[in-house]
C-alpha cells in the first residue's frame, strides 16, 4: 500500500507541475476554478503524505476522498460551461481534452483508488510514525516545492484579494508591467 501512495503521491505531484509549467511556459494564467482545483490536488497530495508519513490510515485516506469530491465537483462545474458545440473550452487542449477535464477524470481515479485502499487499510490499522525512504523523500520534496509555486503563483495573480472570474493577469506585476 505504501508503494501505491508513494506512486499516486508522486501522479498529484506530476499533474501539479504539468499545470504550473502551462501556466509558465505556455502563457496560460489559471481560472478561478483552475485554482480550485489545485488546491484539491494538493489537498489529495497532503492526505496521501500523511499515510506516508504516519502510516495507512482511514482518516488520511477521508482526506484524499473528500479534496477528491471536491476537486470533481469542480472540474465537472467547468466542463459543464463548456460543453456546448462550438466552445472553444478554455485553455490549449492536451491529448484532445482539456486540463478540467483531465482533472475530472484524475480526481475520479482518486476516489476509486482511496476506496480500495481504505478498504484494505481497516484490515490493518496502526497510526505509528515512520521514516521517509530516499524515492518517499524525492516525492515528497517535489510535492511541497510545487504546493508552494501554486501558492505563489496564486498570490501574484489574484492579489490580497479573493480572486475573480476577471483577475487574469499577475494582479502584483501589473504596475510594473503598464496594466
């Protein structure tokens, strides 16, 4: 079970780095509800980290499935706006699908794969602290550098501020960039 956490700790860790490099690279700021639902990835990622570091848990496992209803209810919101023909959808689409809905389907693997575990998890139980192997702390590092560039990256687009549907752009750049 611990591999397993370890591999789909380190898939939320792959598609958080895959969001923030189209944001960079390709130019394409987050919507409100993008943001959303990297907040749920980080939290399914946070609640995997937890069974890594604690041990197979129900309770961490009731992490991943919650963030993981909510980043589906998310992701299904929005391929809800732009499901209509003739949408163009919103973003550049990756293998034929849009990020939203990659997410969609992302977060209901999740909870089909926290069901399982947390099935097998009730079998046995034990809450102990363990140590990070050297792939668990790579993992785990890549995890939190990326939480905290979503974090910033949030900070400078959205400002002190909640963030709007309008607020596309670096909200702290925009004095210096003549907006």
């Amino acid at each position: 079970m611990r591999r397993l956490d370890t591999l789909t700790l380190l898939a939320v860790t792959i598609a958080l780095w895959f969001a923030i490099a189209v944001e960079v690279f390709l130019h394409q700021l987050p919507c409100p509800l993008c943001l959303l639902q990297r907040v749920a990835f980080t939290m399914v990622g946070i609640g995997l980290l937890l069974n890594l570091r604690f041990g197979v848990c129900p309770m961490h496992y009731g992490v991943v499935i919650l963030s993981s209803l909510a980043g589906l209810a998310v992701a299904a919101r929005q391929v809800l706006l732009h499901i209509l023909p003739g949408n163009p959808g919103f973003g550049s689409p990756f293998l034929g699908l849009h990020l939203y809905t990659w997410a969609a389907i992302a977060f209901f693997a999740l909870l089909a794969y926290s069901g399982t575990a947390l099935m097998l998890a009730f079998a046995r139980q034990n809450g102990t602290l363990r140590r990070f192997s050297f792939p668990e702390k790579c993992v785990v590092m890549a995890f939190f550098a990326i939480a905290l560039i979503n974090l910033i990256s949030t900070v400078f687009e959205c400002g002190p501020g909640p963030c709007t549907s309008h607020s596309f752009g670096y909200h702290w750049f925009r004095p210096w960039l003549g907006e």
